[in-house]
C-alpha cells in the first residue's frame, strides 16, 4: 500500500461512519397507549388504536388532504375523478390506473372497491354499515370505473367514502384469501404494509416500495404497544420513541413541551364526552331525574380539571365544528339547588343511586371519576362497575347500563353523530343499532327530513332543531370537548401540517422523514 | 410482653402498626379533608402546608384518602386472615386428630392449594367473584387456609399422642372438648405468631389486587388503587405513588417485625439465648 492509499484509506475510515451518522433516521417507533392491537381490517376497526395505523395501510376512493378533517379539502385518492348525477343518487368513480395491493395481491380494480364497500354496508363484517344505509348498489362498470346508486341523496356521501371507518379500500382477493386472517395481515394500497405482529409488544410494519405516490422515505415503522403513560413518557424522554400518543391533560402538555426537541401536537378532531341516560330504564324514565342530572354537571369545572388548551365546553350534543352545529342548543347550566329540588319533585328527596357499567381505560375512569363527584353533590350516588374496556364496549351495546359515558367524534357533519346516537334507528340492542344508548327518538323527523332537504339553509336549520329537541329532552348530558394529544420530535416532519386527522392519530405518510 | 417489646426490632414494629391502627380508627376525626372531595382549582399540588402530602389529579387530599385506605387494608387482612384462622386452623386440627387417609386426603388439598402463589389464586377468586370489598376478603382468606390448615396440623400430630389428651379421652369427654378445649391453647401461640405475618401478605396482595385495578371500587381509597392512580401521574406528581407506598411498606414491615419478635419470644428454643 503507497503511502496516498494509507492515506486515502485513513480518511475513508473516518468519512465512512460520519456519513452514516449523517444520514437521516428511516425507521420511526411510535409508542402507543395500547395492550394490544385489535382488528386491522379497516371495517371492523374501532378504537383509537387499531384507527390510527389502518389509515396508514390503507387508502379509500377520495382522502382529507393530510393534516386536515375539512369536508372543503377532500381530495382524489383511489378514484382520479367523479361525477354525478342531477339528483346527486347516482356517482361515477374512475379509478385512478396501476394501483398495486402490499405482498403481491394484484393491481387495484373496480372489483376490489365493489367489495370493499358492499362488505362497509355488511353488518356482519363491518363496524361502519349504518352509514351505508342509503347505499342501494354498487357496481363496476369497467375495469377502471365504479358507479354508485343511492335510494336517497346523502349529506355527504364523498364524507362516507373518505380515508375513515368504511371508505377505506381492501384487497377482495386478500381477503378471501385470508379469511379470518386477514384481521391480522391486512392488505391495502397505503404507505405502509405489515410485516409482522407481536401480541401485546408491537406490530411492525414496512414500506411499500410500490406505493402509487411514490416510495416512501420512511423505510420501517415500529409501533409499540405502551399502556402505562409514565413508560410511554420516559421512554420519548430517553429517546427510545419518535412519536408518542401523549394524554389530554394540561399537566402533560405544559411538562412535554418544556422536553427538548419536544413538538406536542394537538389537533381535531374533538371527542365530545356525552352522558347518554338511558331513559327506558326507571328512574331515568322521569325527565325530571335526567334535568337534574343535567343541572348537577358542572362543565366548567370539567374543562379546569382537563385544561384548556386540550379540552373545550361543549354547547351542543354533537360536537362542534360538525356542520349544521347548534351553538344555542339550550343546555341546561349547573344549578345544584335546581338539581336537587327536581330529584325532590320526583319522589327521590334523599338522593338516588344508578348503576353504572365503565371502562378501566384510564382517560375515561378519571373523567367519570370527577362526573361521579360532580353528581354525588347532588345526592345522585353512581354505582360504577367498572370492566375492562372491550368488555365495556360489549356491556353497554346490551344495554346494561343506566347511564353511559361515551367519548366520541364523527364525520364533521351534523347527519353521522345525530343518526348513530340519537335516531330510534340506532337504539342498541335492535337489529340496525349503532349506538343510541338512551333511546332517544325525540327528533327523528328531523334526522331524516334533513338528510334529503336539497336546501342547504334548511337542511341546516333541520340539525339544529333536531339538537334543541334532544337538549330539551334530556336524552343525553354533554361533559366535555377533547382534543387529540400526541408529541413527535422535532426532527421528524410529517410532510403536512397537522390540524386534524380523523384517524385520531397522525397521518404517517410517503413524505413522512426524519430531517 | 416486657421480653418482646426489650427487642428494639419488635418495639419499632409495633409503633408502626400502632400508629396505623391509630390512623385508621381516628381517620373520621383526624383527616383534614374529606377522602372523596374533589377540589379541581387544588389539583396535582405538591406537599404544602395546606396538604400535608399534597392531593391527587382530582384534587383530593392525599393524606386524608392514606388514613382512609389504611381502614380498607386493615379490614381486608384482619377479616381474611380471621377467617383464614378460624377455617384454616379448624381443618388442620380436626385432619391431625382424625387422622389416616382422611389426613392424607386432606393436606393433598391443602397442597394443591399451597401451589398456587397466594397473589394469583386471589387474582383468579376476584375475577371470578367481581371486585367488592366481601369479595376480596374471601380471596386473600383463600390464600391462607391451607398455610393455617399446615401450621395447626403439626403441633396436634403430637399433642393428640400426650397423656393429658389421653385422660381427657378416659374420662369420655367428647372429641369436640379434646380437640379445642384440650389441645387449642396449646397451638393458639404458634397460630397468632403466624397471623401477624401472614397479615403482611394480606395487605400486599391486597395492595397488589387493588393496584391493578381488582380492588374495591372506586371512589373509595385504597392504597394500591392510590399507587396505580399515581402511576399514571408518576412523572408529575411522585408523591401520588410515593406516599401510599411507605404506608404499605410501613404496615407490611411493622407487621413482619412484630411477628418476628413474637416468634423468638414463643419459640423455647430461642428463649434465654
């Protein structure tokens, strides 16, 4: 070797390794408030968990522009273009070309978007099928093309076909294929496909090289299954994760934003925290019980005890931002005299006690928890048994509880929340019910004249006399607006700026890179 | 009683014990606050001198819902290890007296039993049962049957052969009247002895069931329910976790002090040494 090779030699075996150090991060771990994953087949996915990362696998026929949960930025995604009917019943998509599926499942083809929405609208394989409920058949015209009928016109029908719940689009083939499965190894057109599932560790996934927008930057995704907060934080602390589900509290927020190189990210949507009383159950049948209940919660107090800059109060029983909200819906203010004078008046002078099914999810035992309080100053004792949370999930559906705790959000537009809990339809325990925990059926006409007014103003005013009717009612008691809290490095840009994201959590996509 | 409390080991024990005892009996009295007052404006606030150990995410005070939880850890372990006592000693004595393939059929259970680790065979009692303070109580009282059921049998294998137990026969009192009016008080020390530590287990498991969320209910103040909640909180407020932690280890190691010193005082062969 002369002595130019040593050299060159020498200094190669420095750059080498500084050229790797300052290469770019491509694996990203997110840590995630999670025991395990659940379902991963984007129909049957309901929790907060499994709907975060579906959305990464995943793609549907049109999608909310990265970083936002507008209507207004709805966007081409599978389908290149649309149009539409006169009467706006019948929809055409035209599929955009040489969309490939993950693991070798062939291209992406009228076919699969056939089944993928006939199976949305399927009750028995799909969590989402209320809201293809207008949907009268969906066919392929061609290779590339897909028509929609509708036995009615739709609030939003692009609203259902989004990059949420059951717009999204699966492989046909894959999951005949797979069967059961495929709940486990998902096949979609997304980002991001699964490589591997650790129970109660994590679920790996990689990129897909051939994804339609290009491959993305991002070679690996980890995402870790963390229940304990106080390990999610150290653990974000000590480095160990990019990306972590964080917890709408004022404490965490203001603590996590002080951490170097810390982003904390709260965005929409807002789950609204609503007590549905269950008014076919005694004592809850006296509308009297359930004013007083109404006047015992003391929602200003709810938002000092979560903070303001992660939680809102709510003035209505959808949440705000929906459109077609009702600002002035009439909700009744704290009042314990009020309270405890109606309990009086309904016979229950000494106070009452109802027996009440919970989840032992942290977040939501703690709100119950101050509910609980809030309504002991007014003699109303609540029972609490407290379940884990699928068994919750499963107790509450049969109607087992006097009153439920509910945190939610929807498609933002007025139509979703007040048909899935609030239109006779959706009682639970009946053959088409979503989840009307209290049986309400105070504003049905409203719910469905709104859903076919071509008007725009009256279609408007329509949701909101439905609010006020259900306000009036007493059917359900709104506690308190959440906003979704997470925290990220800051050397890890999304690709978009992150407002919103239906998907309650952030939206990982082919841009997604560490800087 | 002068030769246990001699024992500096014993004495810090029993001041422990003594003093949550106290904590609990007088808690109506002596809690600054009410244990289930929620004070949202006070939340998360560190040990101040308006709380003495600071209060929770709800704004309860700490040391108020440690002097309440002590009455819960309290109950739990006094009533499971009485009824662990009472059953667990009664089939120990009654299988040594008899004797035979009965005694073998017996302690064959209480073997089976023993192989459980008492936190999962409470674990697997509350899930089945629901968690209810009752509940509890007879899953920790589960644990510790067939530890007594073994601690009575012995001394009783040899006792049942001594003549004292033998004129009793001869003078036809019943079994019943052997067994526990001629044999009991001679066990009685040994048994107590092992109820003061096996009441430390019962506070730990019941912590333990209590932390991870198989307690009794919530509102109610429980040690381990107050360890989990502060848990969560770890990162923000320690002394959510840390205060209700040196109770149980306070409890837990006065109890096992105080059994300690009452052994090497019962114990002949260490009496005098």
């Amino acid at each position: 070797m002369t002595f130019r090779q040593a050299l060159l030699a020498a200094a190669l075996s420095f750059a080498v390794p500084l050229a790797a150090h300052a290469a770019p991060k491509t694996d990203l771990v997110v840590g995630m408030a999670a025991q395990d994953i659940g379902k991963l087949d984007p129909h049957l996915a309901v929790s907060t968990i499994d709907r975060t990362v579906v959305a990464w696998i995943y793609n549907a026929l049109v999608r909310f522009k990265p970083g936002s949960m507008s209507p207004a930025d709805i966007e081409p995604d599978l389908a290149q273009s649309w149009e539409f009917s006169a009467d706006k019943k019948v929809w055409t998509f035209h599929l955009r070309p040489g969309v490939t599926f993950q693991g070798g499942y062939g291209e992406l083809t009228a076919d699969d978007v056939v089944f993928s929405l006939t199976k949305s609208g399927d009750p028995k394989r799909s969590a989402f099928s209320a809201d293809f409920a207008a949907f009268e058949k969906v066919e392929a015209l061609d290779k590339l093309t897909v028509r929609i009928t509708l036995k009615q016109t739709l609030p939003s029908l692009l609203g259902i076909l989004t990059n949420y719940s059951g717009g999204f689009i699966v492989s046909k083939k894959a999951v005949e294929t797979l069967g059961d499965s495929f709940a486990s190894k998902p096949v979609g057109t997304g980002p991001f496909a699964v490589a591997s599932l650790t129970p109660n560790q994590s679920l790996e996934l990689v990129a897909n090289k051939g994804y339609f927008r290009g491959a993305p930057k991002l070679e690996k995704i980890s995402y870790r299954f963390m229940p304990s907060n106080a390990s999610r934080d150290l653990a974000f602390q000590n480095g160990e994760l990019d990306v972590e589900y964080g917890i709408s509290d004022q404490t965490w927020v203001d603590r996590t934003r002080k951490l170097p190189g810390a982003v904390v990210d709260v965005f929409e949507p807002a789950e609204e925290a609503i007590l549905h009383l269950n008014m076919a159950q005694k004592p809850l049948d006296d509308i009297r019980v359930r004013q007083a209940i109404a006047y015992a919660v003391n929602r200003p107090e709810l938002q000092r005890w979560q903070g303001p800059t992660v939680s809102r109060m709510p003035a209505s029983v959808i949440p705000g931002g929906n459109l077609g909200y009702a600002a002035d819906a009439g909700l009744l203010e704290f009042n314990l005299d009020k309270a405890k004078a109606l309990l009086a008046e309904a016979g229950f002078p000494n106070g009452l006690t109802l027996k009440v099914v919970h989840t032992q999810l942290p977040g939501m035992l703690a709100g119950m928890q101050v509910v609980q309080a809030e309504l002991k100053r007014a003699g109303i004792n609540l029972d609490l048994q407290v379940v884990e949370h699928a068994t919750y999930h499963q107790m509450i559906r049969e109607d087992l509880s006097a009153m439920v705790y509910y945190s939610a959000s929807r498609f933002p537009v007025a139509d979703f929340y007040l048909t899935q809990f609030y239109h006779s339809r959706s009682i639970v325990k009946t053959p088409t019910a979503v989840t009307n925990f209290s049986h309400c059926t105070v504003a049905d006409a409203e719910i469905d004249a709104a859903r076919t007014e071509p008007n725009d103003a009256k279609q408007i005013a329509l949701w909101q006399t439905a609010q006020k009717k259900i306000t009036a009612a007493v059917c359900a008691v709104p506690l308190i607006e959440t906003l979704q809290t997470w925290v990220h490095k800051d050397t890890l840009d999304y690709g978009y700026e992150l407002k919103g994201s239906l998907s309650l959590g952030p939206l990982i996509t082919e841009l997604t890179q560490f800087k | 009683m002068k030769a246990i409390l001699r024992n500096p080991t014993t004495s810090i024990g029993a001041l422990f014990c003594i003093l949550i005892f106290v904590g609990a009996i007088l808690a109506p009295w002596i809690s600054p606050y009410d244990p289930l007052d929620q004070n949202i404006i006070d939340r998360l606030q560190p040990p101040s001198a308006e709380y003495w150990l600071g209060t929770d995410i709800y704004g309860r005070d700490v040391l108020s819902r440690i002097l309440w939880g002590a009455r819960i850890s309290l109950v739990v372990s006094v009533a499971a290890i009485t009824v662990a006592v009472v059953i667990g000693g009664a089939i120990g004595m009654v299988s040594a007296y008899i004797g035979g393939r009965f005694d073998l059929f017996v302690m064959q259970v209480m073997d089976v039993l023993l192989s459980f680790p008492s936190l999962i065979l409470g674990l697997i009692v509350v899930a089945l049962l629901g968690p209810d303070l009752i509940n509890l109580i007879v899953a920790i009282a589960l644990t510790a049957i067939a530890p007594f059921a073994r601690i009575a049998r012995a001394p009783v294998l040899s006792l049942k052969e001594r003549a004292f137990v033998e004129a009793g026969r001869a003078l036809g009192f019943s079994h019943a009247r052997v067994l526990f009016v001629h044999i009991m008080p001679n066990i009685l020390s040994e048994v107590l002895v092992m109820a003061s530590l096996w009441m430390a287990t019962a506070v730990r498991t019941e912590a333990s069931l209590s932390f991870i969320g198989l307690g009794v209910k919530p509102p109610t103040a429980t040690w381990g329910g107050m360890m989990r909640d502060g848990f969560e909180a770890i990162l923000d407020a320690p002394w959510l976790s840390v205060f209700p932690g040196i109770a149980i280890l306070m409890l837990v190691l006065g109890l096992n002090m105080v059994g300690d010193g009452l052994r090497d005082a019962t114990d002949p062969k260490l009496s005098g040494s």
